[in-house]
C-alpha cells in the first residue's frame, strides 16, 4: 500500500510538471532567453532580458536590489604601509589587493567600503560601519589583506600602527577575527563570507611562548550560514607575492573571470590557482557549509546602470550646447545629478523677464500636511546638484515627525515630533514630543521638553555637553566633504562619556519611508566613545548615517548603533520620516 501511494504521488507530481513547463514555453515563446548557466546570488535561473536589451549590451554588473534578491555589502581592508618594520615588516601587495578586490565586488553588485592602510582605531571605526549596514542584507563579505598573528587559538588582524613587542601585546594592538564574525551574526545577514590574506609571517614569531604564531587558528565558532577563507591552511604561512598581488588574491582575481561563479567554483579556481603560484607549498583554507558554496553565486543579472546612462546623456548634451539638448536632459532625468547645470544653460536662452520672474507656489498635499510645490527654489534644494547644499531655511511652524525602531526586536517603540517655535539667527527653539508606541503622549519632562536647536549644523543642543560640539551636519554639504569633532556628556551618575567622531558625506540616494521617497544626502559617522567603568576606561565604536533631504529641510531617515567592553552590540536604533508639515 505504502508503495502504490508513492507512485501515484510521483506520477501527479510529474504531471504537474510538465503542464507547467509547458505553459512557461508558450508563454516565453517570443522572449529573448537568458544565456545558459545564468542565474542568482542564491542559484536561481536569471529572468530574460528586457525587451529591447540585448544581453551583454550593459555597462556593469548590477547589483541586486532591495526589491529584489536583497543588498550585498563588503568591507574590503588592505594594510601595506606598517610603521613599524622593526616588529611587523612592510607589505607591498595589500593595498593593490584591496583595491582590485573592491573593484571586483562592485562589478558583482557589492557595496563597497574600502579602506587601506588602516590604524587600530580607524578599523574599528570601519568595522563599525560595516555592521551597521549588513542588518537583513542578501550577502556580507568581509576581506583583509595584511599582517595576521595568532595568539592562543585567536587570530588578530594588524593594523599599521601596531607595535608588536610581545605576545601579550598582540590583543591590545590587534582586531580579533571574532569581532567581524560577532557584527555579522548580530546583523543576520544570509550569507556571511569572510576572506584572510592575512597569514604573512612576520619577524615577531620566534618571540611568542606559545608557539603558536605561525599563521592563523582554526576557527572556534563560526556564525550559522558563514564561510571562512585563508590564504593557507591553519598553522602555516602565506607569501606576499612577487607580482601586484597576493597569492590568494590574485587566485580569486582568476577565477573571477572563469564561467562558474559560484562561491565554490571561485574558491575552486583560486586554490588551484595558489597551489601552482606557490608550487604546490600552499594550499588555501575553506570553512563552511558545502551547500552555501554551491548555491551562493557572485554572479547577478544583468542591468544598465542609471547612473552611467545619465553621465553619458549629460556629456552629450554639454558636447552639442544646445537649448533642444539641455531641455531633453532635463526631460529624461527631471530630478538628475545636473538638473542645476541644465537650467543654468537654458537660462542663457530665455528672455531677462521671463528669467527673473519667481514660479508661483502651488500647494500640494502631502503626508502629514500641506507643503509648498517644488518651485525653482526649492527644487534647486531639493535636486542631486553638484553645487553645495546650504543650510536649510526652516521656518516657525516647520514640523517633523519620526518613528523609532528598535533593531533588537524589529519594531516601532515610539514615536517623535519636532516642531520649530522660534528663530532667532542660526539658533531654533524645538517643542519636541515623545509618544510611545501606542499613541498615547508619554508623561515626564523628557517625554515632552523644549529643546534649542543650532540650524548650521541640525543639532539638538544638549545642556548635559560639558566640552567641545556635536556636529549632526556642517554645512554647506557636498558629496566628498568631511568634519571631525569631539564632544563629552555628563550622565546622571557624574560619570563623563566622550564622543570622538568622523564625519563624510558620502553620496546622493534615493530613500523611501513611510512619508514618502526622497533624494537625500547620505552622510556616516563614525568613531568612539570613551567611559569609566568598574575595571577602568571602557571604550567602544559608535557608527550614525543619516539621510538628509533639502527638500524638507531635514533628516528623512537616521541610524545608530554602537558597542561597548567587549564590543557586542550595546544599542541600535533607526528613524523614519512618517509626517511633515513645512510652511
């Protein structure tokens, strides 16, 4: 009986799939096919191509989306520029590794944060970054090339700052491997890869008791859904290279130009790859899941790249000078990188009157209220333009209101209102309104308090600051510019937390929250906070984005996360825009 059910459960399966196979020919019938062994991240067959695109016609690799398969972010670091030779010797290969290996990602869609020749404080300030950008995301990747010593089963990265005199020196000037693993298992990203062209040997071996310097450890605990890769296998040493790149380095380089690029197939090649470079004395390490190999692939569909196009329409408007150029420009790309340099050029053509005379305002309805149209001004504003932004012009009565997700558990936790009372110069009085999640306005002076606001900066002052300024934003804003500050704050208990802060404006984006989709200016901070402890100073890494749209005069999306002691993640948050009223 058992049998006979089992056949014809099979027999109604197989039916099924063949109707539906069927079906799908007929349908795709006049469809451009996707080349053959195409498919996802994840091992699933690419769509067609668009109709009037021809495969291979593009100008990069897409990445793929958060509509669709999810975000891929990598954190690639290469160390080269020691200081001192002494303990750690110089390395020629791993800024070349660094920077051909984020060129490579960002051909796979990755979201590339590259860094080279990196301090210990600037590599947990990158580290920082890095986590809190995986949160959800489809794949995080993490790749270091540089000096990597072990210490009792730990393995530390080097930073070129550090002075390895001892072994007991090591964890103090080193970054623990574990603490990349901790970020991405906190972040739960899909896909976790970890790359170490690390395993250089280095004049302080025959310093450490243990005897354990050689190389890199085993891994103790490796997050679920994680792969771990060593330029060679534990206990042994990696060359540097006699070429641009490391052995390793320049094995994942080859195999990224092969058919299959799937994880496995890749890490297949490259090991092939370092065996021959290194006549057979050094073999790569790989640790993870076989299925998560097979099935993750570097390889995404295929896609124009928005940003290209635009470039190349701008560049050919420039060529031909125009009026019928610049309005096709404009035409095609309404809320464009050049929208300002478009209009300025059309101006040249209309008549003095007709340039001087203001668009009126018409009013629009918009979440949480009334807002001026996008009249030349604001639009100027408003406009990815190459020009700086200035400070915004906020105006009594302007009104903002914000919810906040606790990225612990993944839900709303309150709510806030900001509300401009008064103006007086660069100085903002601010009724702020905290209301919990349920709706109901929260008692106590903190739920409901009138804040002063500094407008060239966007910052709420805080009475409790006893030394230097945050600086929230520094305008004018342009893409590339950067600000440092320092601040400290007295907590309730007398203790003095310092905040030591970088700040960069890093590019134009489009965000979508609950009041609507806005081009912003994604600006990151990073850096440190300092606090007394039991034990002494405790220190951890702090990192903020936030998202400034000069369309509604401020942030439309901000988030935070910062560790402390042993560098597990103390508190993370993120806000959304879901209301405004601007006068």
């Amino acid at each position: 009986m058992p049998f006979r059910l089992l056949r014809t459960t099979f027999l109604y399966v197989l039916h099924a799939l063949i109707v539906a196979a069927a079906c799908i020919a007929a349908a795709h019938a006049q469809a451009q096919p996707a080349p053959p062994g195409r498919t996802d991240s994840l091992g699933k067959p690419l769509a067609p191509s668009p109709a009037g695109l021809a495969p291979g016609t593009t100008s990069r690799m897409a990445g793929v989306t958060p509509s669709s398969q999810g975000r891929r972010i990598a954190l690639v670091i290469g160390n080269s520029a020691y200081q001192h030779p002494e303990n750690l010797p110089k390395l020629v290969n791993p800024a070349h590794d660094a920077e051909d290996i984020a060129a490579a990602l960002r051909r796979f869609g990755f979201e590339v944060i590259e860094r080279r020749n990196q301090t210990l404080e600037a590599m947990h300030q990158s580290i920082a970054e890095f986590g809190s950008r995986i949160g959800g995301s489809e794949a995080a990747l993490f790749f270091f090339a540089g000096h990597g010593i072990q210490v009792r089963n730990q393995n530390y990265l080097m930073p070129v700052n550090a002075k390895v005199e001892s072994e007991a020196m090591v964890p103090y000037q080193g970054v623990n491997v574990n603490q990349i693993l901790d970020e991405m298992d906190n972040a739960r990203s899909r896909v976790n890869i970890v790359i170490l062209d690390a395993c250089r040997n280095n004049p302080v071996s025959g310093k450490f008791r243990s005897g354990r310097a050689r190389g890199l450890a085993s891994p103790d605990i490796v997050p679920k859904g994680t792969v771990i890769v060593y330029a060679t296998d534990p206990g042994n040493v990696a060359a540097d290279g006699d070429g641009r790149n490391g052995l390793l380095t320049a094995g994942l380089l080859t195999a990224f130009q092969g058919r299959d690029l799937s994880l496995d197939g890749v890490l297949t090649i490259a090991s092939a790859e370092v065996e021959r470079a290194s006549r057979q004395t050094q073999t790569p390490y790989v640790n993870g899941p076989k299925t998560l190999q097979k099935n993750f692939s570097f390889n995404v569909a295929m896609a124009p790249n928005p940003t290209e196009t635009e470039t190349r329409f701008w560049n050919e408007a420039k060529a031909s000078g125009t009026r019928e150029a610049f309005e096709a420009y404009l035409k095609r790309f309404p809320s464009g990188t050049h929208v300002a340099l478009a209009r300025g050029e059309l101006r040249k053509w209309e008549e003095p009157e007709r340039a001087s005379k203001p668009q009126e305002g018409i009013e629009r309805k918009g979440v949480g209220g009334t807002v001026p149209a996008r009249t030349e001004k604001t639009q100027k504003n408003s406009a990815p333009v190459l020009a700086p932004v200035d400070k915004p012009d906020i105006k009594v009565g302007d009104r903002w209101v914000y919810r906040n997700i606790n990225l612990w558990k993944n839900e709303e936790s309150a709510s806030v209102e900001l509300k401009v009372a008064a103006i007086r110069g660069d100085t903002m009085t601010v009724d702020r309104t905290l209301i919990d999640s349920k709706g109901a306005a929260g008692a106590g002076s903190e739920r409901s308090s009138r804040r002063t606001a500094d407008r060239s900066t966007w910052t709420l002052l805080d009475p409790n600051v006893t030394h230097g300024k945050r600086l929230t934003l520094l305008f004018p804003l342009e893409v590339g510019k950067t600000w440092d500050f320092e601040y400290s704050i007295k907590r309730p208990d007398g203790d003095v937390v310092t905040h030591k802060r970088s700040a960069r404006v890093e590019a134009w984006e489009d965000v979508e929250v609950p009041a609507g989709r806005f081009r912003a200016l994604r600006v990151v901070h990073s850096g440190r906070i300092e606090r007394p402890g039991r034990a002494g100073l405790l220190s951890g890494n702090v990192s903020e984005i936030l998202w400034y749209a000069p369309e509604i005069r401020s942030m439309v999306k901000h988030e935070y996360r910062d560790t402390m002691g042993h560098l597990r993640t103390r508190d993370q948050f993120r806000q959304e825009l879901t209301a405004y009223d601007i006068k």
